[in-house]
C-alpha cells in the first residue's frame, strides 16, 4: 500500500503521484491543518474555497472507488500541520511508501524534503507535471539567458506547445498583440458577469466553520459564488469563452466602480488549485479562434497569460527561491497602511479596489498592479508587508504565483528580473481606464495643491528620488525627458508634498 498525500491545491486526478495509483490497495489522504489556513490570515472565502473543493474532490475520488482519508479542521485528533498528518498515517497504516507530487511553495517542499530524512520509510517526490514546463527545464533556458525577458520565454513556449503558431511562425506573424489590449470601456456595454454558483450543503457547512474559526480574518463570508467541483469550474470557463472572450483582448485593463471582474474570466482559482487543466483550456482558446468565435487579439492576449505569464511566474519562483523573497532593491520600508484592510480612503481608485477585494477575495491584474501595486510602490511599503497582504486576500493566491507578481512586477523590489522597468503611473492612467477619479474626494488634474491626486506627486517623487538609476533605462526615457524640462523649484514642491503626505499617510482618511 502506498500513501498518496495531496495539497489543498491539487486537486485533480491527472497529478503526478496519482498516477498508477491503485483503488483497491493505495491510499490517498487530504487534511485541512490550521498551519495552511494561518500562516497568513488569509481571506475567508479563499480558505471557503480550498476547504470546500477539497471536500467535494474527496467525495468525488470515493465514487470512483478510491479509498480516501479525509482530516477535516475540526477532527479532534487533527494535528494542524501537513507533515504530521503523514507522520501519524504513517505510524497507523504502515505503507511501504509516501508519494508526493512537488507542492507549490517553497517553504511546503523544505517540509517534505526534511520529512523525507526521517520519515523512516522511502517519501519520493514526483515532479510536478500539471505545467507546461517543469522547473529544472525553466532552470537551463535561465541559465542560457543573459535577461530574463518575459517575451523571449514567451515565443519559446509558443513554438514548445504549437500554440498560436502557423508552422514555424506566430499566426499573423504576430507574437503580441498587447497595445491592442489597452482600450478604455465604453460608456455602454453588455454587462457580463462570471457564472457563478450557489453554494451547496457542503459549502454550507464550510462556511459556518470559517466563520466560527477565523472571524477575524479579512473579508467575509456572505454571497460565496466560485465553483467548487472540476466540472463547475468547466462551466465557467466554458460561460467565459462563449461569451466575455471577444470583449476581453480589448478591455482587459479597464475598471469600474462596482464592476470588479467586467470581461475576466474568473478562473485563476480554479487554475491555481487543479480544478482545470492550463493545457486544455489553451487549447480550447486557439479552437475558438480557428473556429472565428473569438479575435486574435483576445486569443493571443489570454494564451499570453497562461502559457508565458504564468509558467515564467513560476519558473522565477523556484529559480531565485528562497532569498527572492526577501528582495527589497529599493530598500522601502513604511509599514503596510491599515487602510489596505479597512479600504477607508479618501483614494477613490484604492479604496474601491480594497473595498471590492474585501468582498470577493478577487481582482483583476490591472486593479493589483496599477492600484494596490502601484501606490505601495510609489508609497514605498515595505515590500515583505505588500507580499503578505497579497497572499492573504485573493482566492488565486498562492507564494509560487504571487510573490514574483509582487515583489518582481508590482513593486520592482528584485531590482529588475521580472520587469525591464518600474510598473508606476501617475493619476492620468487611472482616469483613463476607469471611473474612479470622477467621484474622488481627490482632484487628478491638480499636480500640488491641497486637493492634488496622490498619485500624480508622488509619481513625480519616485522619478526624482531614483534618476541616478533609473534614467540610464530607455523604457523610462520619456519620463526622465521631461523631468529635465521641469523647474527645480517645482521639483522641491514635489518632493515636500509627497513627504507630508506620506509621513501623514494614515489621516488620508480621517
């Protein structure tokens, strides 16, 4: 008999340490430890998410004959931490192995790596194969690559798979077709939610438990929508494609008031925890665009996400880990604002981000990136703080994703592996995507009076405070040309301004 743990996160049948896996004789064990649900308070419906779909693929792997042993947080003899659960299933049920598949984040594979030396019985740890490209392959192309950019890991993943390729060439000869994807929404369109679902018994009983165990976490627990079951999260992908993949290459950055997800397909949980497959559902995409259902520019821009955002994502992670975590390049070190949890401020764009992330443990990229992201950088929040928040409040997050996304892309805290410049922008772009800025107690048009959007100050600070390094960057040429034509006393005005605010940050509010 072999023991077979899975991660809250591998969720599906297709995993490396399932395979060949016996019904009658091997079996597979899932545990909710309070570790998992703590080391970061993490938001309420993620954990109503990872326990709730955790439970459903464990009935699910029961009617397909599987012997399952499910832990759940409640057990009296639960234990709380993954590894001892093995441990004291290991003592009862004497197998003759532990298999595992590679877990996520790093600090899990220390664990098993050390549980592995004194397990006493062989623990073997398969590679994790739910990727188009495992670790130790993305290792050798990092290796051979003076720059880690993005776009050329990107076309080498396209020729990989085949995706989006005409021969040896991209479809259209075109390999990005991002410019295309930045487009303003129109003061009238469709309104296209994601499916959602109702939450059955199980989820029921789940919830309750959240609530009672970890009331004090972010978020709450009220109108919980997201698939739970492999067969759901299809339906969503499938409601996605049918009918928000054409809008969504055009007006994927763009926000609104109230419209957290707009033409989003909603499936990074469902992608982050196995419920779907990334092959497939790319697949399913370049079907859609060889069928005519969808333009090429939404296709290209969807497939960008997963096949060359995601898997260079990840590659990163285990390739810098574990001091990438620490990165601070920037040296910032003010203390995350507590507004990032309350969303009270007077930051009309931030605090309808916050507002929506307390609500649905979700927002889209351009919300991360361009608003909580962006300010924090500009803010210069210690990046560690910026990171835990992250993990913390989205259902899709996991270290192995969300660490390079923010310590590399939002915050440029790596000095530059990820990204070929800081991601920052003054209030201009946010009023261009989104409605945020005409209802703000904020005026974005204003550069230094008492009323001036944050944001456009304190752009102009951060472009003044690193030109030594940064103005040597040709992405970053248009901003430090017209730095030279702006007057130095208005630099000085600038610089004041951001310091009162920033040493003032927590009154934004009162």
């Amino acid at each position: 008999m072999i023991l077979r743990p899975l991660y809250c996160d591998q969720l599906t049948l297709n995993l490396a340490s399932l395979k060949e896996a016996n019904p009658q004789e091997d079996i597979i064990l899932l545990a909710e430890v309070l570790e998992e649900a703590t080391y970061v308070k993490h938001h309420k419906k993620k954990l109503i998410f990872q326990f709730s779909a955790m439970r459903h693929f464990a009935q699910e792997l029961q009617q397909k004959g599987y012997q399952v042993i499910y832990v759940p947080l409640n057990d009296r003899y639960n234990s709380g931490t993954f590894r001892t659960e093995i441990q004291k299933f290991v003592k009862k049920l004497s197998p003759l192995c532990v298999r595992v598949t590679k877990p996520g984040e790093y600090r899990q594979f220390q664990d098993m790596l050390n549980l592995q030396k004194s397990l006493g019985i062989p623990l073997e740890i398969a590679e994790d194969n739910r990727f188009f490209i495992n670790s130790q392959e993305f290792s050798e192309w990092a290796k051979a690559h003076k720059n880690l950019l993005m776009e050329n890991f990107y076309h080498m993943m396209r020729k990989k798979t085949g995706l989006l390729m005409d021969g040896g060439s991209p479809v259209q000869n075109r390999w990005n077709l991002d410019k295309e994807n930045r487009k303003a929404l129109p003061t009238e369109y469709k309104d296209l939610s994601p499916l959602k679902f109702e939450p059955d018994e199980i989820t029921d009983e789940v919830s309750r438990l959240v609530e009672e165990k970890f009331s004090s976490h972010f978020g709450t627990t009220e109108n919980f929508l997201f698939a739970v079951r492999a067969q759901d999260a299809k339906k969503a992908f499938d409601y996605f494609l049918k009918n928000h993949l054409r809008y969504f290459g055009d007006y994927q950055d763009s926000m609104k008031i109230g419209e957290p997800f707009l033409f989003h397909s909603v499936i990074s949980p469902y992608l982050n925890a196995s419920l779907l497959d990334p092959k497939e559902i790319c697949r399913d995409v370049e079907n859609a665009y060889h069928s005519g259902i969808i333009p090429l520019n939404a296709a290209e821009g969807f497939i960008r996400q997963i096949l060359g955002w995601r898997e260079f994502i990840r590659g990163i992670y285990w390739t810098y880990m574990p001091s990438y975590a620490q990165s601070n390049s920037l040296q910032h070190t003010r203390k995350l604002p507590d507004f990032y949890w309350s969303a009270d401020t007077k930051m009309n764009c931030v605090h309808h981000v916050i507002k929506m992330t307390k609500q649905e443990a979700y927002s889209h990229h351009i919300q991360r990136l361009m608003v909580t992201g962006n300010f924090a950088l500009l803010a210069e929040i210690n990046p560690q703080e910026v990171h835990e928040w992250y993990l913390a409040v989205y259902a899709d997050a996991y270290e192995w994703v969300e660490l390079p996304n923010t310590i590399g892309m939002a915050l440029y805290a790596d000095g530059g592996v990820i990204s070929t410049k800081p991601y920052i922008s003054s209030g201009a772009y946010l009023n261009k995507m989104s409605n945020f800025c005409k209802t703000c107690h904020y005026n974005v048009k204003e550069k230094f009076g008492d009323r001036a959007c944050p944001f456009n100050y304190l752009y102009w600070n951060f472009i003044i405070k690193h030109e030594s390094w940064l103005n040597k960057n040709p992405r970053m040429k248009f901003a430090y040309s017209n730095l030279e034509k702006m007057a130095k006393d208005t630099q000085k005005k600038i610089n004041l301004k951001a310091k009162n605010f920033l040493d003032n940050l927590k009154h934004d509010y009162e």
